[in-house]
C-alpha cells in the first residue's frame, strides 16, 4: 500500500474506488471497526463501498492497495458483491462513532466525537489510533483550536464500546455535514445501513425537507418503519414536504386508521392532491400521476415556460414537458390544449406564445389507463413525461418515466440492487474467506 500515516474518516466518505487497471469500482461510503475489549484501538476490517447498482458490500482492507486524496486504488481481484451486513462486534465508523459521547480517561471531561483516523501498524493492519473530539461541558479546556478541538489518542477516550454506543443518546451534527454532500438516494441508502436507534437520531435531527427528500428513497418497509416511529404531528409535516404522489405511495400502504389520522393532520392544501390520487389504483395512470406538472396559460410565453422548467426543484423528466390548459392552472384544471416539449422551446422565440407551439395531436392518457398501457404509451411516442386527462379534458396530472419504472421493477429492488454482479468488477482468484463478510 503507497504510504499513508494517518487517514480521517471523513476524508474517506464518497471517495471514489478503482480497481488496479483504473476500472470504477464505487464509492466509500463508511469503515468496519472492530471493537475490543482491552480497551486498546480497534482494528479496521474493510471498507462498505456503493457499487454502481447501490449495493453496498464489504472490501477488506488487505484489497486496499493506495490511499489517496481523491481515491482508493484495490488490488487485482474480485468483489465479494453480497451486501453488506454489520456483525455483533463491529461498528461503522461514520455511521456510529460520529457525535458518539465519550469522556477522558483520566478526568472524565465529557466529549463529543467529531471524526475518526486510522494508521498502519507493522503487520500491514490499521486501527482507529487517533479520535478528533470537541469537550462538552466539565471544568477542563482542552488545549487546541476551533472550540477545543483536539486529536487524541484511542487509549485515552472512554465510553465508545459496543454497548456504550447502543445505550448513550447521541447527536448527529456531523453525518448530517456529509450528508450535505450526497444525494438523497445515496442517504438512504446510508440510513438503512445503520442501526435502529442510529436511524431514529438522524431522522429526529434532519429538518423535514431533507427527511422526506430520503423517505422517498427508501423501501416501503422502511418508510413505514420511520412513520410509526415518527409523531404523528412530525410525521404529518413530513408528508407535506414530499411530492403528493410519493406521500399518496407512501399512505397507501398504511392501514385506513393511520392513514386518515395522517391525512386529518396535514395541511387540505396538501392533503388535497394526496387524496385525490388515492381515489385511485396504484398501478394506473391516476395512481402514478404527480399533481404538481409544469401548467401555463395560453398566453404564456416561450421565455416564462422555459424559466419555469429552469426551477431547480423539477426532476428531469417533469422539467421536460410544459402542459398548457385553460384557467384554473391548478389541477384539475381548465380545459386541456396541448403540451410543448422543451426541445421545441428552445428552437422557438422567446416572445412567441406557448399555445401557438403546443402539440394538440398527442392523444392524453385517461386515469384509468393500467401499466401495461403506459409502457406502451413511453416505448411508442419515446417520452419522459406525460399528460394525464380526465373525460370533461382536464388535466389531472403528469405521469413520468421513472413512475413507470419504479412499478416495472421487482419487488424489493431498492434493497438487492439491480443486479447479483456488477460488471465493473473484475474477476478473482481471491481466496472466498477473504472478502466474506455475509
């Protein structure tokens, strides 16, 4: 391994990992410790790497042959692919001893655990040597910068076993910074990683946008997990914040009990579109349909329908389509005239009217209309994004391509990845018991 001294967990997180001829691999998203009981630094087993299918497995640390400021290089060799599972004596170094409590050894000044480096050892081993923490509350000062800051060894920190980290409370300022920098579907996957009572600190301390942002990324289990354990208040307030057809998913597999006092507790401005898509199957047009698409006026420009699909907030296949009906342009709306993709609003003048550029010839989609029809519907008219009409011409909604997607895929796709093998990853004559970690 190139020479490395020390390495701060931190740096590691979402680093990208290549295999020896340059080949992506995936990213880091965590370290396995192991933990001891003589107290003395735990040796790091491997790194939790998101392969290219959002698994997550396991890569020992012999795999890893250079450490690097924006890579980790692994030797010739395959990837064990089964996913990841943390065993009883093990911790997950970002996920777990972040914001951990913990105090000095000798005065007891309590501490709070703002990151982790690991350093080789003779025997070609890492360990956890060195804890950067921040004091609490106690008489003592510690010497360093930024509000007594300060690196200190394993052996002089206490409270960080096993059982100290399932028991003690603990923050979550500092996961929450990383996951500043990563999607919201690369935070669930996280979350899922991480314990039971970890999860429930991290969603207690994510404000409620960032919250629904990752509950929309998570299997329907788990959601259903985090809403039980949610107040029924924070959990309303959550669902406000989600898109209306995420939220209406995510009610559906409620019982009717919870889901109408969920439902009761939410704002009728956004409990509305949530009940109107549960009036119908999840598998049809109007079960699948987001109530919030791009509507104009036929007056509107060029240049405001292209400022509105420039909102930030849009996902790519809502922003690719502007639907353009009479007033009201809330759904329901006034009567449908056409829909402009916006590759026609780029080739169009800025001043000229949307109504003028609309395609009218597109046949809409009825709410009833089941998933066979509309993948049909995508495959034949090559969309991302479609019109969703009622029988008087209103538009309901818009159904998008991912929607589809979602419900094409297997149950439980979300969990074991797309694939059993990721072909990125080479082949191996690495020894079984080296990379399992079943």
């Amino acid at each position: 391994m190139a020479a490395v001294n020390r390495v701060f967990a931190a740096q590691l997180a979402g680093l990208p990992v290549f295999g020896p001829d340059g080949e992506s691999i995936g990213k880091v998203r965590d370290l396995v410790a192991g933990l001891r009981l003589d107290h003395q630094p735990p040796r790091v087993l491997g790194l939790v790497v998101e392969v290219s299918t959002r698994r997550r497995v396991f890569v020992p640390m012999l795999r890893v042959t250079a450490i690097e400021s924006n890579a980790v290089t692994l030797a010739t060799g395959s990837v064990n692919m089964r996913r990841f599972h943390q065993r009883p004596n093990e911790v997950l170094v970002l996920g777990q001893l972040l914001d951990a409590r913990a105090h000095l050894s000798a005065e007891g000044t309590r501490l709070t655990v703002v990151d982790a480096a690991m350093e080789p050892t003779r025997t070609r081993d890492w360990v956890l040597a060195k804890l950067a923490v921040r004091q609490r509350t106690g008489p003592l000062k510690l010497a360093g910068r930024r509000g007594g800051l300060q690196v200190l060894g394993w052996e002089d920190v206490s409270g960080l076993g096993l059982t100290d980290l399932g028991r003690q409370p603990q923050g979550a300022g500092q996961l929450l910074m990383l996951f500043d920098t990563m999607r919201a579907v690369d935070v669930a996957a996280t979350l899922r990683d991480l314990p039971l009572k970890r999860r429930h600190e991290v969603a207690d301390a994510m404000d409620d946008e960032k919250l629904a942002d990752v509950l929309e990324e998570l299997p329907e289990d788990d959601q259903k997990e985090l809403v039980d354990y949610l107040a029924d208040e924070r959990a309303a307030d959550v669902l406000e914040a989600m898109s209306p057809d995420d939220a209406a998913d995510l009610l559906g597999e409620l019982g009717p009990t919870e889901q109408t006092r969920l439902l009761e507790l939410m704002h009728p401005d956004e409990s509305g579109p949530v009940r109107r898509l549960l009036a119908y199957s999840a598998d049809t047009a109007g079960g699948l349909m987001t109530p919030e698409p791009v509507v104009l006026a036929p007056d509107a420009t060029v240049a405001e329908a292209l400022a509105h699909i420039r909102n930030p907030d849009l996902t790519s296949a809502l922003a690719s389509m502007v639907f353009v009906c009479r007033p009201p342009q809330a759904t329901p709306t006034g009567r449908y005239i056409g829909c402009v993709h916006f590759q026609r609003l780029l080739r169009r003048p800025p001043a000229e009217l949307v109504a003028s550029v609309a395609d009218t010839d597109l046949p809409p989609l009825p709410p009833t209309a089941p998933l066979a029809e509309l993948t049909r519907y995508f495959a034949a008219y090559n969309l991302t994004c479609a019109p969703v009409v009622d029988g008087r011409d209103h538009l309901l909604g818009a159904v998008t391509v991912d929607d589809v997607l979602d419900h094409l895929l297997p149950e439980g796709w979300r969990e074991t990845g797309l694939r059993d093998l990721d072909p990125a990853t080479p082949a191996s004559p690495d020894s079984p018991a080296e990379n399992d970690h079943a």
